[in-house]
C-alpha cells in the first residue's frame, strides 16, 4: 500500500475502540461473498476457455498429439490483446508481474485493463497464473463495496477493506483462507496490535470467501480447482534428503533468479513499447513451446500456460520425465516464463512453483535423494525465491503437499531459509551494481 491509503497504526487503534470496528469486521465477512462469487466466475471462464483452445478444438480437429505449432496462432492473439490493455486502458492490464504480487487494492476503473489483460491472455498460452487479477479482482469489488455501504474513501478503514477483497481472493486460488491471512501479513508487513486490526477483517473475509467458493463449486459441478496436487505417497525421509535439500534450494533459487534478471532487462522497454513487447513475449513463448515439442516428442502445452495443470502430472508421475525433457523444459519454460513477467499480465507464483517441481525431479537422481523430498525441496524454493515471502511460501507448499506428505515438512522449511537467504543476498548485490 502507499503512503496514502496503509492504515496508520495510531488511527487504527483509535477505530478498533469504536463500534465501527465491528461493522467493519461484518461489512469485510459480507465483502467475501460477493468476491468469492466473482471469482469462481472469472475463475470458471478461464477454465473453459482454456479447455476450449487446447483440449476441446484440437479434438475436434484430429489434432492428437498436439502439434508443435498450434500454440503459435493463439499466442500471437492473446499477446495483442494484452498489449492493447496495457497501453490503451487504464491501469496498465494490471501489476507488472516482474514486480511480484501487492496487497494493494486495484482501482475500479482499472477493472476493464485488468479482465482484459487477463481473458485474452492467460487462456491462449500466456506464461502466468491467474492469482495477479483474481486479487485485483477481488480488491476492486471491495471498493466498490465500501463505496456504497462502507467506509469514506481514503480512510484506513476503507483500504483494510479493499485488502480483505485481496485476501479473499488468495483464499479462492490457493485454496485456503490460513495461506490468504498468511500472505497478506507478509506483503503488507505490518506487526504487533497493527497487524491485529488488519488481519481480523481478512481472516473473515477469506473465510466467508473460501466457504462460498467451495458451496459454489459443489452447487454447479463446474470443474473450477483451487491450486493442489494429486495425493503423494508418503515417503520416509532420510539424512541424505536433509543434506542435498541445501545445495538444490540454493541453485533453484539462483536460478529463479537467473529469469527474474532476464525479465528485469526487458522489463523498461517493455514499459517504452508495451505493444511491441507483449507480441514479442508472445511470440518468444510459442517458439519455446514449438522447439520443446520437437526436441522431445511431448506436448507444447508442458511449456504454455501457467503450469497448474502439469504440475499435477508431473507430481502423479515423475518418471514419466525423462532427463533430457526435464532440462529443456526448464530452458524453454524459463525463457517464456521470463519474457512473461517482463512484458505480459497475470500472476508470477504458479510458473515458478512448477519449474522449481521440475528442477526438484530432475535433482532426485542425485544419489541418496527421494523424488518426493527433491519435488517438495524444488517447489518450496523457487515458490519463496519468487514471492519472496518465506512464511507465505512454508505455508503454501506444506499445504500443497497435503497430509500423506507432511514429513516433508523439514525439507520443506529448510529449503524456504535457503532460497530466501539467496535470494537476499543476490538481490543486494543486484541493488549494489545498480546504485552508481
């Protein structure tokens, strides 16, 4: 949040002693239902319109494999539409994904740039998750909310508002409200009795929202999924695991940060020539994709897309991944993955939790390392190299891993402290080179 509209710490406190503080807590339960309504929508239009491009029309074509060139048109589309939104339409299509994600609320003015950016681009092929524009999404229909029946605008009551909307929307994605409260803790940074009067509302909220998201989903049978892997079996977990965990959570997170730097470097003439740029990213994603499918004989949707989809393959059955194919889809995906964040729109935290389940299988051939210790070692360092959140991204990934997996908790945490203690330490040195 800016300086205008984060919630003072004083002013706050001064709200929690009023009844207002109560109807605010009411008013941000009420904001979950709404936001959680919209979002299964803009969540169940993105699934079908995925399953449309790239399952439903290649069937009906006899496209069976999909060929190494269908990404080609569907991309070129969506990088035109995207830049149309970001230089045209208010707001820029949204954050700028290089940036990572913010707690901040959207305007609603920039809700159209925002949808747009979003629907013609995340569907046709677009290397980012949909969690960017669900939180946008999400904040804007709070405002919109608070405009009417809530607080005056510009007040600290009004901006803990359009957060729990944010909050809300984290619930929706990944699907639970404990990794929305954790996450907005995080990214807004507040503390002590702060963090008390900004939490309480988007606990509620993304309660409310997660319950009504999971009603709606059952209500329509609509095949609308919260980020979550297939069930893992349990895997005992040895001194060896513990001890290659340290060394792979460093090289992912150097390597997360390898793309990162890519998508920096592109990233002001992507802000010059948003137009130009979107259709280059666009058209660098699809050549990825063709070249990965003809260098392997697999599927270019392996590289497209935000990558929700084949990490459930990939955790189901990693030794379907052959080594060579695991390589080139780090550099493949990698290089779409970068151009993305430099000069697309969405969401930064699915890619990334993919290509660090990739590198974390291709790590479990290094002797004495299990395949589910390594995947849960790669997930958890790339996802804290890319928010960088570590609580966050504990959080997100022992989630993930589900019940059958929660031995891997050890690994999962060392590799968190790892990866961001790296991350750190590359970003200050990036800041340092920067500062002359």
């Amino acid at each position: 949040m800016d300086e205008q509209t984060e919630p003072g710490s004083a002013r706050l406190e001064q709200l929690a002693r009023t009844g207002q503080y109560v109807r605010l807590l009411l008013l941000a339960g009420a904001v979950g239902i709404p936001v959680s309504v919209v979002a299964f929508a803009f969540l169940a239009l993105l699934h079908r319109m995925t399953a449309f491009v790239w399952e439903d029309l290649p069937a009906d074509l006899g496209l069976d494999p999909l060929p190494w060139w269908w990404p080609a048109p569907w991309l070129l589309a969506g990088g035109i539409v995207v830049g149309v939104a970001v230089k045209w339409l208010p707001g820029g299509g949204g954050h700028v994904p290089i940036d990572g994600l913010s707690a901040e609320p959207v305007k609603p003015s920039y809700l159209p740039g925002v949808l747009l950016a979003a629907v013609g681009g995340l569907p046709l092929g677009v290397v980012l998750g949909p969690e960017a524009p669900l939180m946008a999404v999400g904040g804007a229909t709070a405002l919109l909310i608070a405009r009417r029946w809530g607080p005056e605008q510009g007040t600290p009551a009004a901006a803990v508002l359009g957060t729990s909307g944010a909050a809300a929307a984290v619930a929706v994605i990944f699907g639970s409200p404990l990794v929305a409260a954790v996450f907005i803790l995080e990214a807004v940074g507040f503390s002590g009795p702060k963090l008390t009067r900004v939490i309480l509302p988007c606990l509620l909220s993304a309660g409310v929202g997660a319950l009504i998201f999971t009603g709606l989903g059952d209500w329509t049978g609509l095949p609308v999924s919260s980020l979550r892997l297939p069930g893992l079996d349990a895997a005992a977990l040895h001194v060896t695991d513990l001890l290659w965990t340290v060394p792979a959570a460093a090289a992912i997170a150097i390597g997360v940060k390898q793309v990162h730097a890519l998508g920096r470097r592109l990233a002001p003439v992507a802000k010059r020539r948003p137009l130009t740029l979107a259709v280059a990213a666009a058209v660098v994603t699809a050549v990825s994709a063709g070249a990965y499918a003809l260098l392997t004989g697999r599927s270019p949707v392996e590289v497209v897309l935000s990558g929700q989809e084949s990490l459930a393959e990939l955790s189901a059955d990693p030794a379907s991944f052959t080594a060579w194919a695991l390589v080139a889809l780090l550099v493949c995906k990698g290089l779409a993955y970068a151009v993305s964040l430099a000069a697309l729109r969405g969401g930064p935290i699915f890619p990334g939790l993919f290509l660090g389940a990739a590198a974390g299988v291709l790590l479990s051939a290094l002797p004495g390392f299990g395949a589910v210790p390594a995947l849960a070692a790669g997930m958890a360092a790339a996802t804290a190299a890319v928010l960088p959140l570590p609580v966050s991204a504990a959080v997100l990934v022992t989630l993930l891993l589900g019940a059958d997996a929660s031995a891997m908790t050890p690994v999962v945490l060392i590799a968190v402290v790892v990866a961001f203690v790296t991350e750190q330490a590359l970003d200050r040195r990036r800041r340092a080179e920067a500062a002359p």
